[in-house]
C-alpha cells in the first residue's frame, strides 16, 4: 500500500501519516468490514426522494382596520368631538359636561376627566370672609419679612424691622460717600487753582 504513494518530497511526519493509514486500511480489508458495508447497504432500503413541496396558497388582503377595538380609547375619541361615547346615559350631568366642555357644578372647562371631575367635585367654591383675608394677608406679610431678613443674613440686602423697601433707599442715599483714593485727592488738589 506505501508502495502507491510517491514518497518523494515527504517529511518524516507525512511517511509516518501514510503508513498509519495503509496499516489500518489493511486491518480493516482484514476483518471484512468494506465487504460487510456494501452488503448492509443492499439490504437497506433507498432512501426516499425528498417530497415536492406544495404550492403555498396566495396570502389573503389583511383589511387595515385592526381585529380588536378599544372602548376607552373610542371614547376618548368621542369626547375629544364633543360626542357623548354610547355607554353615557344622553341628558345625565356628566353627558352635558362632555358636550359643553364645562362643569355643570363648578363651571370649570375640561377636556378630558370629566367622570373622575364630577365624582370630586362639590361646586362653586365659597368666598372667602373678610377674616380669611385679613389673615392671608398677614401670612403673606410673615412671609415677606422672614424673606428679607434671610437675605439680610445672607449679606444681600440691609434689613431694618418695620421699615419699608422705600425708607431703606432714602437712607442710602443721605450715607457718605466712599472715602476717595489716594489718585483721586491729587488730581482733585492738582486741578483746584493754587
């Protein structure tokens, strides 16, 4: 079997190659195991032909229009109109609170929320007493002073209690001057006619 292979140019490594394989081809011719394949392979059976493939029926036309419907968003839709959606009962507070865009109770205008709206809604708001004002007003005042003085403490602004923005800049204005600098005194003397 060596015998076939042209030996000529091979490395040691390719000549042990080829006697490896001519020694196992002879054991193998040895133990009838080429004879006892082709015998197996008349006994199976031909394997059969792959089947032809159906023809794909043509794809149906798929409307646009989705299979499924959402209600809510359907009556989103109806609302944003000015439609009262199917499940409102026509003539109800909350039908005419679609329509008009107004709440019938408050009269504040809304486009979308009018069933949570009505649910919390107790109507007009009341008022409020002359008490009520006096004491936002005082609140507000509070609030006005402790800005100032946290600015004051800040370094921003000069804080005086019980005086208004209005006496603090006429007291700024009678404050001396900034002592002049030294440049600034020569010339002055330099300029004045000696």
């Amino acid at each position: 079997m060596l015998e076939d292979i042209d030996t000529a140019g091979l490395t040691e490594f390719e000549l042990q190659r080829a006697r490896l394989i001519a020694r196992n081809r002879a054991r193998l011719l040895a133990l009838g195991i080429p004879e006892a394949v082709s015998g197996l392979t008349r006994l199976a059976p031909a394997v059969p032909a792959p089947k032809a493939k159906k023809p794909r029926a043509p794809k149906q036309h798929v409307s646009a229009e989705p299979t499924r419907h959402s209600n809510r968003l359907r009556d989103q839709e109806m609302i944003a109109r000015g439609e009262v959606p199917p499940d409102i009962e026509p003539g109800s507070e909350l039908a005419i609170f679609i329509i008009d865009g107004e709440c019938p109770r408050c009269g504040k205008v809304y486009r979308a929320g009018h069933a949570r709206h009505l649910d919390t809604c107790r109507g007009p708001p009341e008022p409020p007493t002359e008490e009520e004002i006096a004491a936002q007003a005082e609140s507000y005042k509070s609030q006005q002073k402790e800005k100032l003085r946290q600015l004051e403490l800040g370094g921003l602004v000069d804080y005086v209690p019980g005086s208004s923005s209005s006496s603090s800049s006429t007291q700024d204005s009678h404050q001396q001057p900034p002592p002049a600098t030294a440049a600034a005194q020569e010339e002055a003397v330099g300029a004045s006619p000696a």
